[in-house]
C-alpha cells in the first residue's frame, strides 16, 4: 500500500469511535492501527421492520374497550400490504437465512388453503388482538385445528390421544382457542373432506358443543387430573386410530431411520446424519436431563446407569407446517438390548415465540419465554405425558425435546365420512375442554375455572352459534388473504425481507 493510500490517524480515530475502542483518544496512528486489528468491523444489520410493539399497543386498547381500527376491517391493497408485511416479519429467520425450506414454506402455503390457515397463526390472530377481555384466562393451546389432536406416549410409554402441538400455548382467554379451532375444522371440512358449507357449519357446532358438554361434566365430576383416553376407553373412531398407528419398535426404526448396522441413522432426503457431532449432542442430552429434572427410564439408559448414551445425530428436514424451515434434529439413544431393537428418537425442535404473545388481553399470567413456555403447556395439558418434554438452550437458540414414538401418529382427515366429521369434532372439542380445565390444577391459575367458563358461555345454543358465525366469518378472509398471498408469492414477495431505511 502506497503512503497516499493509507489512512490518516483522523479516519482511524473516526473507526475506532464509531467501534467504540476503549482509550482511542490517547492512541497513536499506529496503536490505533493494531487495535481496529484486533477487533474488525462489522456492519450491523439493517433493522427488520416489525409490529409487534404496535399491535400490543392495539390489544391493550381493545381490551380497555376503545373503538379502534382493526387489521381484519382492512380490504384491498391495505390489506393485501399487511398480509405481506405479516408473514415477511413472522418468517424473517428463515427469510434472512435464504435456505430451501424457506422456499418450500412458502411453497406449501400456497398449495393449501388449510396448510395456509395452519401457517399463518400470527396473521390470524392480528386480527383478534385484544379481543374477549372479559372472558376466563386459560393456558390456551394456541393452534386449535383437527390436525393437532393425535396419538402420542405418555409417560409409561403407553399411547394416548390428546393434543400434540404446543408451539403457539400461550394464557390467553378460552374463547381464543375455540374460535381458531372453529375456523379450522371448518376450512378442513371443505379442503380435506370436501365438504359443503351446510355441513362444515354442522361440524363446527359439533366441537364447540362438544366442548360445553364435557366442561359442564367436569365442572360436576372435577376428575379432569384422572383422566386420559387410551384404546380401552376410547371411543370408536379413536380406537380406529390407536390400531392404525400401532407398530413394533424395531421394525419402526429398522423401515424408518437406521443404517444396515443398526448403529446410526440412514441418509435420506429427509435426514442428514451429522455423526461427526455426537459428542456435543451427548453434553446437550446431558444437560437437558439435569436442567429439566428428567427421571430417565430403564427403557433409555442402554450402557448407561443414570443418563442416557447418543449413539447418532441427524438433522431433519422438511417436516411440520407452522415449524418449516426452523432447526430440527434427531438424537439416536441407545436402549437396552443395545442392538438397534429398542433405541430411542429424542427431537431437539427450534422454539418461537408464541403467535399469541402481546395480542392477547393483558392479564397476570402472561408466560414469554420460548421452548420452557412450551413445556410447560405439555406438563399442563398433558400432566402424565412424555417423559422427555423439556427446553434446553444450545447454537443461540431454544428448544424444545420430546420423543419420537411409533405410535406417533393423527388422523387421516381426508378419509373421514361426514358422520366421522361430526363425530371427530366433537371428540376433539372435548378433549380441548380437559386441558383447559387443568389450567388451575397444574397451571398457574389460581381459581376454579370450569364454572368460570360455562358463566362466560352463557346459554349453549347461543354461544354455539356465534362460534358459526365468527368460524364463517374468518375461514372467508383466510379464504381471502390466501389469494392475495399466492398473488404475491408468485411474484416474488417472499424473497425479502422489510428493512427500515434511514
């Protein structure tokens, strides 16, 4: 470098101050020199726009009951604009990032109108910001739809049905979950089932009526911590279910995931072993046992007597709808046959947080943190549930663990008949009355809530059909915004993210 090129000791000092270089000021040109040495610049990152400020502002002023403009009174391109600036800024990690399963989001958004309501829990509930004030607090499920009901373990490792997807739970007014699971078995009736508008309003009425009806005997019984349903209690349709998922271990792992060696995982499209990590993964593992206080069971201690032994690492792609494109991997535990028979999947799955955070009601028992808000959803609703549902913080991220189980599975929405339909909804509307009427047992509620709710309700048939109203209100506009979101997918919209210029 030539002497006219070299910087002056003034640009030096200029860098070193806007580095914020502790003593530049007593710095000689060539000590401040070695110090921007030792500590490069770097240009921060544009700010990414973002409403979340904003819209906590609107719930709090709905909630004080002001008349203001909501989002969901918005048409043409005003709407169009915040439908785009809603989805950029809820899938700006993923936007920023640039991966495939970006693309492919935003691929399978597209495709489906219910894949698209399943995605977008964050412009739906911009919508209801500050909505039902006055109605009971419950830890909310988040994301009420007929696809987040299914078999799973318990903590005997005995299949159950219930809830399965806790991502969005958040406290939050009961009401919020029966409207967002009203919308979604009426936008699956029709995309799934193929079903006509008479008959998804007849589904519709069915789950919220099925809610009531099991709030009311459990406000009588109060036996909600006793119970779970299993294949020797279940009702007919559910027990279809428990016999279809059923599947033996080794074989499950065997088809699924291992190598010939039973050692590891098998290369797939959909999984990527990463071996090369296992040690880091077991200090993870390690971790997540002692900061979640896991009792392990002898089922996954294999060589181990107290912890549990990593045997491989994978990391998944292409999984979930709402989760795509978030960092997901598969830890291979050794069980005690040690042969590849009996191992266990334990699922480390990058947490968000919840779509319902600074839209709902304020209240005193708002939780906002990430993968712990969400296992404690599980210890909640499920209060016999998988054993390895915990949080633990790696890569600057939270997650959230639970198992992988053959059993593992939901239901086949496009096979059900109408009197399925029916019958499923209000299985599921049921099965949403008992978690939330746990929210005071094992909860951080601190009244009975089950009189509560049925006070709020109000006459049955009444509530029911405003939960029809509101469900055909919502599933038009989701009908809507997905039209205006392919619109601009197709156009590239999706690409970027929206940055805040000076």
């Amino acid at each position: 470098m030539s002497r006219e090129s070299e910087p002056t000791r003034k640009a030096l000092y200029e860098q070193a101050q806007r580095q914020e270089i502790a003593g530049r000021s007593k710095m000689s040109k060539a000590e401040l020199a070695a110090a921007l040495e030792r500590q490069p610049f770097e240009e921060p990152a544009a700010p990414v726009a973002t409403r979340f400020d904003t819209f906590k502002r609107l719930a709090e002023a709905v909630a004080d009951g002001d008349f203001v403009l909501r989002p969901r009174a918005l048409t043409g391109f005003e709407r169009r604009r915040h439908v785009r600036q809603t989805l950029r800024e809820d899938h700006r990690l993923r936007i920023a990032d640039g991966s495939e399963e970006a693309g492919a989001k935003f691929d399978q958004l597209a495709d489906s109108l219910f894949s698209f309501f399943r995605g977008t829990a964050l412009l739906f509930y911009r919508d209801m910001a500050g909505d039902d004030a006055w109605m009971p607090t419950v830890l909310a499920l988040g994301d009420v739809h007929p696809g987040n009901f299914g078999v799973m373990p318990n903590m005997d490792n005995v299949p159950i049905f219930s809830v399965n997807d806790f991502d969005e739970a958040y406290y939050a007014p009961f009401s919020w979950d029966i409207k967002r699971g009203a919308v979604g078995f009426m936008i699956a009736a029709e995309t799934e089932g193929e079903l006509k508008r008479k008959q998804q309003i007849k589904i519709v009425r069915r789950f919220v009526q099925g809610y009531i009806k099991e709030m009311e005997r459990l406000a009588q019984k109060g036996t909600e911590q006793d119970e779970e349903m299993r294949f020797d209690n279940a009702p007919k349709l559910i027990r279809t279910l428990f016999e279809s998922a059923d599947e033996d271990r080794a074989a499950w792992l065997a088809d699924d995931y291992l190598d010939e060696t039973r050692s590891g995982f098998r290369p797939t499209k959909k999984l990527v072993p990463t071996s090369s990590r296992r040690d880091e993964f077991q200090k993870i593992t390690d971790r997540l046992i002692k900061e979640n206080d896991i009792e392990v069971p002898a089922r996954a201690r294999g060589r181990s007597e107290n912890g549990m032994r990593v045997k491989d690492l994978a990391i998944r792609l292409g999984q979930g709808t709402a989760s795509l494109g978030l960092n997901r991997y598969y830890v291979l535990i050794e069980g005690p046959e040690r042969d590849g028979t009996d191992d266990l999947i334990i699922e480390y799955k990058q947490a968000r947080r919840s779509a319902l955070s600074g839209l709902v009601p304020p209240s005193a028992y708002e939780m906002d943190t990430l993968a712990e808000r969400i296992s404690h959803a599980q210890a909640v609703h499920l209060i016999r549930g998988d054993v390895f549902y915990g949080h633990v913080e790696f890569e600057g991220h939270s997650y959230l663990s639970r198992e992988r189980a053959p059993f593992r599975d939901d239901i086949d929405l496009d096979e059900l008949s109408k009197s399925e339909w029916k019958a499923y909804a209000r299985i599921c509307g049921g099965v949403l009355a008992t978690v939330h009427a746990l929210s005071d047992e094992s909860g951080n509620l601190d009244y009975d809530i089950e009189p509560a709710i049925l006070n709020a309700t109000g006459p049955p048939t009444l509530f029911a059909e405003d939960m029809v109203e509101f469900a055909t209100e919502a599933a038009d506009r989701v009908r809507r915004d997905h039209g205006l979101f392919r619109e601009d997918h197709a156009r590239g919209a999706f690409t970027q993210l929206d940055i805040v210029h000076r």
